[in-house]
C-alpha cells in the first residue's frame, strides 16, 4: 500500500501529540517553493507549531504560512501569517519550466490557475505582439514569452512590490528580448492600437477595463478576459458585457472558447472567456 505525505504526518503528529484532534488535520494545502500554506481549524490551534513543524519536515519546506483570511483588496494581497520556520519567505517556485520568484507572504500565487497558465503558454506566436494588462509577477508573461516567443510583450503591473519581481522573472526566465514591463495603472500606460493579443487576468470588474483592451488592438486581435459570475448566469452575463462593450466601439465580438479555471466560491466560478475582436 503506498502511503501518502499526509499518512505520514498523520502518524508523526499520532506518536508525537495523542492528544490532539488529529483527524482533522488539514489534507490540503499549497505548496509555493519551499513555503507551505495551510488553513488550521481552532481546534488544533494550540499545536500549531507542531503542526506545523511536521508538515514542513514531510514536505520539505523551509516556512509554513497560516491562511488567516484568503486574498484581498485590489492589489490580492494575502491574509496570510507565519507559524513556523524562517521568516524570510521568499521563494523560487518552477511550474512548467517557469520560474517564478516571489514572497508568498506578500504576492498572491494560485495554484488553481495553474491549467490557465499552461495553456496560456502556447496561445500566441512570434508574428505578434501581446499586451498583459494586469502582469503580477509574470503569472501569464513568463510562460507565454518562454513557449511562444512572440515579437513583444507588454507586462503592465501598478502593484510596484509585484513589478519588482516581475522584472526579476524576466530576467531569471532570459526573457528580456520578448517582455517589456511597464509600471503603472493600465488604464495610463496601456499602448494603443499595436496587440494582436491582451490577456486581462483580473478578476473584479474586469468589464471595466475593457475599452482599454479593444483600444489596444489592431483593427482586431483576440482578449482573454476573466471574470467571477455565479454558475447560473454563466454564460449569458460575461458574454452580454464583453459584446455590449465591443459594440459601443463599433466592433464585433466572436465568442470562441469559455473555460471554467477553478471554483471562485460556493456557487461562483472563474472563468475565462476568449473572444475575437473585430
């Protein structure tokens, strides 16, 4: 019988705490690195460092974050809070052959999206030029400019803590020949009228920077836009904005692939939603 990591810090913590309530030890959790997140219920909070200390040792993990309150505000800052191990938790994290280096303390990285990110990799080519408009660290960049290789992106990020490892990435990926970054609010520094591509990987209200994405176009060019909908809207409610929004520019909006990413909420997804501009 194989045993998984989790049997095995569930028998360290049986030998070490027979007290404790282990059968509600947390199953999941996300690995970014060499940092751990976890979510810990408060029955087990005064074992917290044990806990902790065993699931680093199963994992390899050097720090282990609480998830205290999920991702918030405009910038998806993490709620997180360290409860073991070193304090510096920045970390490199290799997904596909990317290299991300980021602090999962400060910078949101979902694992959830990870499908997305893949994909994105090889949707583009070296005829065109992409425009990213909300960039993070490199989350869609970095893959797409290390498989596709096309003539230029424009990674524009305002959060001037995730542009600095945004400009790290690229360096650490050698790709500063394919993405230019730019920092600021995408509504100002966005380039007009030169992406075949825009990638808006942003999920609360999305619809509102559309225009600046149908303006970064060419006469036509394809948007990946995310949003968050409840189940029951999907797909109508994306679908009305991104065509009303495409209309009152005198475009047309042909809808080519809808993709569920992951569960957003109980009842609500994230979506992604490619559409052709023209």
């Amino acid at each position: 019988m194989v045993r998984t990591p989790f049997d095995v810090i569930k028998e360290r913590l049986a030998k070490t705490l027979p007290g404790a309530p282990l059968s509600l030890l947390p199953k999941k959790w996300e690995k970014i690195g060499d940092v751990l997140i976890i979510k810990l219920p408060d029955s087990l909070r005064n074992y917290e460092i044990e806990v902790a200390e065993v699931y680093a040792s199963v994992l390899k993990c050097k720090s282990v974050l609480e998830d205290v309150a999920g991702i918030d505000g405009e910038y998806r800052i993490p709620k997180f809070r360290l409860i073991y191990g070193d304090k510096d938790t920045e970390t490199v994290h290799t997904e596909n052959g990317v290299r991300y280096k980021l602090d999962p303390a400060k910078i949101m990285f979902s694992s959830g999206n990870k499908d997305e990110r893949m994909r994105m990799a090889t949707v583009s080519n070296e005829k065109e030029v992409v425009v990213d408009m909300f960039a993070g660290i490199g989350y869609f960049s970095l893959p797409i400019a290390v498989y596709s290789r096309p003539k230029k992106i424009y990674a524009i990020e305002k959060n001037s803590f995730a542009y600095h490892y945004l400009v790290e990435n690229i360096s650490l990926n050698h790709v500063t020949d394919v993405i230019e970054p730019l920092l600021g609010d995408n509504r100002d520094v966005t380039p007009e009228g030169i992406a075949d591509r825009v990638i808006m990987g942003y999920i609360k209200n999305t619809y509102e920077f559309l225009p600046v994405a149908i303006k970064a176009l060419k006469s036509s060019g394809t948007i990946h836009y995310h949003e968050t909908c409840p189940n029951e809207l999907l797909p109508q409610r994306p679908i009305n904005k991104i065509t009303k929004i495409a209309e009152r520019y005198g475009k047309r909006a042909d809808i080519e692939r809808i993709k569920r990413v992951k569960s957003y909420a109980p009842g609500v997804s994230h979506v992604v939603i490619d559409v052709r501009i023209e």
